[in-house]
C-alpha cells in the first residue's frame, strides 16, 4: 500500500525542536488522503519543507539577530513605552544576548523544524509515483542543506542526519562545513532552472555555495584571531558566481528599489528568495517594522501603520555621508532613497506613495482625525505628520541622525529609519499579506561575492570593475559615481550600500573581522559573541542524552 506522509507530528516536531532528534514519523495510508492524485501527494510533501520560510524571515526572528546585533540598526526602548521587550533588544545589539533570548529561540525553533520536514519530504517522496518526485527530492535535501547553512553561521554547528528514526549527528567545525557543501553538490544536477525565485533552482545553490565558499575559514574555525581565505575556496567562490551571470538568467534591475516592490515575483535580480506573495499568505513586516506609528502609507487602509522599531545608526549613516560629501547621499547614489512623492504642507492628493530607501527628517503624509483620514472633497489632506497615535501630538516625526538607548536618544522620532520593500498596497494592518519576496540571494550580491574573493586573491582591477558594473546598472535615477579604488574596506562599504536590510550585515561583518568593532552602544569586543548562545529550552530537551548538545563557548 503506497504510504504518503501528511505532516510531521507534533510530539516528534517539539523534540526535534527542543534538542533532541529522535524523531517518530506520523505515516498515513493511502486512505488517510483519499482522493489524492499523485501529484497532489508530491506537492503536499514538498510544500510543508518551504513553508515556515516566511516566519524564519519576520521582523523580530532572522532579521533582529543579524541586523540589530550589527552597526546598522539599533532598536532603543522607544520613548519608555515600546520595545523594551525585557531589554532583549538593547543585549542583542550590545553582543551581550543570553540562551533564553526569544528571538533567538523562535529562529533556533523554525531552522530545526525545517531540518525535521526536509527529512520527512526526502525519506516519504520516494514513495510516490509522481514524475516531480525526483526533482521535490533534491530540493528537499538542498533545502536541509540550507538550514543546516543557516544553523552553522548562527550557532556554529548542524545535525546531519538521514533516518527519521535515527539521532542526529551533531557537526561542528570542518566536519560542518563539508557537510553542508557535499550537499548541496549531491543536489545540484537534479535541480530545475525554471521554477524562479521561490524555490530552490541550480541558481540558487550556485549562489549558496558560493556564499558557503566565501564564509568557509569562518566556518571552520569561528573564534580565529585572524582568517585565512585559501585560495582553493577562493576560486570556487569565482567558479559558482560566473555561472550564475554566465547563465543569462539574471539580471541586474536597473531600478534598485523594484527589486524590493509587491510584484518582485518576477524580477530578474533574484536568483533566490522567500515567496511572500500575499496569495500565499506572506507578510508585510519588514515594511511596517522600521517606520512611524503615524506614517500610514495607504488610502484604502486607514489601521495600517509603521510600528516605530528599529533605526539605523549613526555610524552607519555616516559611512554614505562621508563617501559622497559635500555631495547629499539622495541625490547621489540611487540606492540610498528613492522620492515617490512631493508633498507641500497642507495640501490634498487623489493618490499617496510613500518615497524608499532611508528616510531622514521631516516626514509628510495622510493626516488623519479620530481614526479616518482627514478629506478635502473627494481628495486626502497631507501634510507634516506628528506623533499623534502615540498621544505626543506636538512631537513632530522628524528623523533625527542620532539614535541611541539614553532617554533623549530613544524618544520615537530618533534615527534615520529604512523603509526598502514596499508597504503591501494590500495590508490592512500593515502587518499582513506582504507581496514583495524577500531576497535569499541575488544578482548583485553574486557580483560582490565574486568580487571579494578576487580582492582576496589580489585581483583589485577585477574587483573594481563588478563593483562599479553594479554602480553603472542602476539607472532609474543617475547612477552612483564609479569608484576610482578597491579595497577590502571599501569593499565592505559597498556590500553596506548595496545590501542594507537584507539579513547579511553580521555574516559580513564577521568575515571582515569587524564585528568586535565598536560603534553606537557597542563596545563588547568579544569574539565568542560571533555565534549566538543555544537556547536553553533545546539544550534542557536533550538532557536524555548526556554532552549530546552543548552550550556555545562564552554563555
């Protein structure tokens, strides 16, 4: 009798999650699925491995730890009422997090419970007489490899494991590192080409492994005193990154911040990417997150707000201000923000586009009165925008360079803030049914990846002329100078530039050995602080099995 598997029990999820792999599978029989074709069963098995893709994305799980624990974003304890979240916030960004952290726990949690549904979709999709089982199966396995990537760049370690009756085999170090790579290599020829950005394509693994190649000397020793980038792992990094802009599949948008709009499904920048199109229920968070609580960025949705979270800093403000000074950021560098919208005071308007990119200084927008928008007519009223659903109504928000955890330095309108996605012309929340996918990996950051391992192989010319292509690329507005120089801190500079808000900023940060730097509210220069502590709940959930799971160095 063909057996399909529906999901993964709970009981055997919450022990994968909690540490302790010994998994119990609930298989079903056919009959359990009546009416289910073939087809039907391999893509209910394939689904549940890319589902929690989405949640791993949100604003306070994989963004925090590796935005807010860097120099670009600081999260303050907004004006003594908002985020203060038992100063989780304020640890995260100070390097001083603990194994109780519960934004580190939930991004712990969905990496584990995608290991465990990678496992089940590969051990039941052989099982099915579907002419996809084959491909869904590579694809299982390299999305295992995946978060087994994500696991060692967080935490230092993977669980390789094979049987879901099995126990996983916990892998640090080298031995990790291989593991993820012999992976992804098992996979890459049964991939497909042409299934685009949500799915994990040839492209996409190229474009991993390069990324894998790259992080490689950070993987095998995480507490080095200095790196050492072999040039075996080098060329490999080059190798991975010339077929993916060899392929003629990708392309560099020349308008930057469509790569981040609702209808990116499309966009040819992305070689990888979670699917957040709102049919398949995604979310508007990374619009909503850094924005004010009275910038309302929808006509049709009068609820839909910003939430006043996280800014970013100073310093990394200042690495724009100073590379283009006395010239403005804005006007310079088309990454940097985009104006949709030219708003005199007191004015009325038909329709509202919030401008992109980083937002600095007085902001103009849709007022509104006990709830409903302010009308003239048929039109909306704009104007200049205080912070009135805060009840400080003289507070103007007007985004101040300085951001910091004292009082002064914390009140709501303090920071440069970022909105990069576009605000869900559908979220009625603001919260909700985000279109934009979020981007894994793309087209420009292949260029810089290759880039740096050519800079690291001494090839400064070479590296120079992917980072000014992509400069060249970007002509929607003028684009930004080209360099004249490169090196490994320019280099760094520009992968700022160019990938700000996209999860990547501590990955960077660690390989340029400038993550026990100091910077606004930073000064711990603790290099154990470059993995994050296990949760507590996985180590106590594997305490049947004695030194199976132990706590990283430092916690």
């Amino acid at each position: 009798m063909k057996k399909i598997v529906i999901s993964t029990l709970l009981l055997s999820g919450l022990l994968f999650l909690n540490g302790c792999t010994n998994l119990e599978e609930n298989v079903l029989d056919e009959a359990s699925a009546a009416g289910l074709t073939d087809k039907q069963a391999a893509d209910g098995n394939l689904a549940p491995v890319y589902a929690r893709l989405p949640d791993l994305f949100t604003h306070t799980n994989y963004f925090t730890i590796q935005e807010i624990s860097t120099d670009e974003a600081i999260l303050p304890y907004r004006g003594g009422t908002d985020w203060g979240d038992n100063g989780i916030y304020t640890a995260l960004h100070q390097h001083t997090p603990t194994s109780t952290d519960p934004n580190i726990r939930n991004t712990w949690l969905i990496l584990a419970q995608g290991i465990s549904r990678s496992i089940t979709a590969i051990n039941t999709l052989p099982t099915i007489n579907d002419p996809n089982a084959k491909t869904y199966i590579a694809e299982a396995r390299g999305m295992r490899a995946y978060y087994n990537m994500m696991m060692l760049d967080l935490f230092g370690l993977v669980f390789a494991k094979d049987d879901p009756q099995g126990v996983s085999e916990v892998l640090r170090g080298t031995a990790a590192l291989e593991y993820v790579k012999s992976e992804f290599l098992a996979v890459e020829p049964e991939l497909l080409t042409t299934v685009g950005p949500g799915r994990l394509t040839k492209g996409a693994v190229w474009g991993l492994l390069a990324r894998l190649y790259l992080n490689a000397p950070v993987y095998r020793e995480p507490y080095a005193a200095q790196f050492t980038f072999k040039p075996e792992d080098l060329d490999k990094v080059v190798e991975y990154s010339d077929k993916i802009i060899s392929s003629g599949q990708y392309q560099l948008s020349p308008d930057y911040f469509s790569i981040f709009n609702s209808d990116n499904h499309t966009n040819k920048e992305l070689v990888f990417a979670v699917d957040q199109r709102a049919e398949l229920n995604g979310h508007n968070r990374l619009a909503y997150f850094s924005i004010s609580g009275d910038q309302f960025p929808l006509i049709a949705f009068p609820a839909a707000n910003g939430t006043d979270g996280p800014a970013i800093t100073s310093d990394f403000y200042q690495t724009w201000a100073t590379a283009y000074a006395p010239r403005d950021p804005a006007g310079t560098d088309p990454r940097f923000f985009k104006q949709n919208a030219t708003i005199p005071a007191d004015s009325c308007v038909s329709d509202f586009t919030m401008n992109r990119g980083i937002l600095r200084g007085q902001q103009y927008g849709l007022l509104r009165v006990a709830g409903a928008y302010a009308r003239c007519g048929a039109n909306y009223k704009v104007g200049k925008l205080f912070y009135v659903t805060r009840n400080r109504p003289t507070l103007a928000v007007n985004f101040t360079e300085q951001v910091d955890f004292s009082v002064v330095g914390s009140n709501y309108n303090t920071g440069y803030r970022v909105l990069k996605y576009e605000f869900s012309k559908k979220s009625a929340s603001g919260r909700n049914l985000g279109d934009a996918d979020i981007s894994i990996v793309r087209l420009a950051d292949v260029y810089l990846m290759r880039a740096e391992a050519k800079l690291r192989k001494g090839d400064a010319a070479s590296a120079l002329a992917d980072v000014n292509l992509i400069r060249a690329a970007r002509t929607s507005g003028t684009p930004a100078p080209a360099l004249a120089s490169m090196n490994l801190d320019l280099l760094l500079r520009e992968r700022g530039f160019e990938l700000y808000w996209e999860m990547v900023r501590r990955t960077d940060l660690i390989r340029f050995g400038k993550y026990e730097g100091t910077w606004t509210e930073k000064t711990n220069t603790d290099k154990l602080k470059r993995l994050f502590p296990i949760p507590q709940t996985a180590i106590d959930g594997a305490s049947n099995l004695p030194g199976y799971l132990k706590q990283n160095d430092g916690y």
